[in-house]
C-alpha cells in the first residue's frame, strides 16, 4: 500500500521510481522494504504488478469512509475547498526564433 501510495506522491513511473526505490532510505523506511544493494531491482514491471494487484483487490469507497472518519477531528471549514497551486517540472520546451522577437531579440536576447 505505501508503495501505491509513494508513486502516486512522487508522480514517478514505475521505470523512473525503480532508481531511488533501490537508494533512497527513506523510501524504503516508508514502504517497509529491504532491497540488497548488491542486488538492486532491475525489473520496473515488478512495481507495476504490484501495484495492479493492490489495486485490484482495495476496496476503495471503504478506505475512503475510514480515512474521512478518522480526520475529521482534525479538519476545519469542511464546507471550503482549497486547491494547490504547485508547478511541476515538465519535459516541454517552447523553442523562441528570432522571427519571434523581431528586432527586440537583438536588444534585449543578446
């Protein structure tokens, strides 16, 4: 479950997530798992099965219930709604020519 739970956090691809999976202490701490760095996973797949299979068998309404239940206590202005506002690195590049610019590419790009 801490597994599902870290790839979703991290917005990480199985391939991507394997790297730090295999170093990172603290992910391991969280997921409670001991990978041998002698022999660190090599097989990306081995995550997206299990991931596919929690997932399969979760019940998710259920667990939703439980976790709304339990902090509730804690939560205040149950009738407002915040969103999150964070950017995230994206691979996109706008490439800019000097066509673009004109003639302030001369000014003010050089």
């Amino acid at each position: 479950m801490a597994l599902m739970f870290l790839k979703m956090y991290t917005q990480l691809s199985a391939p991507k997530l394997m790297e730090p999976l295999n170093w990172n202490v603290h992910y391991l701490i969280f997921c409670h798992i001991c990978i041998n760095p002698e022999r660190p996973l090599t097989n990306y797949k081995l995550i997206d099965d299990i991931t596919a299979e929690l997932s399969g068998k979760m019940k998710i309404q259920q667990l939703q219930d439980i976790l709304a239940k339990a902090w509730k206590p804690y939560m205040k202005d149950l009738d407002t709604m915040y969103t999150d506002a964070t950017c995230y690195e994206s691979e996109i590049v706008i490439r800019r020519t000097r066509s673009c610019f004109g003639s302030a590419w001369r000014k003010d790009m050089t």
